[in-house]
C-alpha cells in the first residue's frame, strides 16, 4: 500500500478502531504518514453477512470522499 502512495495511487487502509494508533505507526514506519485510514467499527471477523454489510456502509461513504478530493 506504501509504494502505491508514494506512485501517486489514491489509497487507503480500511481499519477497525482498535487498530488506528497501529494503522497511523505503521503509515509512518513506511514513510507515507499520511495515508488515509478508512475506518470502521470493530470488530470485523467473526460477522455475518449483515454486519459485514453495515461496515460496507461506513466505509463506503469515506471512500467517495478520498476518490472526490483527488479528483478535483
């Protein structure tokens, strides 16, 4: 994902919120400190279908937002 970045790519890491300290460390470690970091509640693993769906719903939204601001 870091290399990607640093091409120019729009991109991102979708994390859950346990994971956003860990996700900004780890953006930094690899030289792109600022990496969006798509996030959504926790956990993931271990849903059904629904609520795998609910996370898709508030990720989906952020998503757009990062494509719009870099297609401006």
């Amino acid at each position: 994902m870091s290399e990607l970045r640093k091409r120019g790519l729009v991109t991102a890491v979708i994390c859950s919120d346990p994971f956003l300290k860990l996700g900004k460390n780890q953006a930094r470690v690899f030289g792109v400190p600022d990496l969006p970091l798509i996030m959504i509640p926790h956990p993931l693993g271990g849903l059904a279908l629904d609520g795998v769906k609910q996370r898709a719903g508030v990720a989906t939204p952020q998503v757009v937002n990062l494509i719009e601001e870099h297609i401006q």
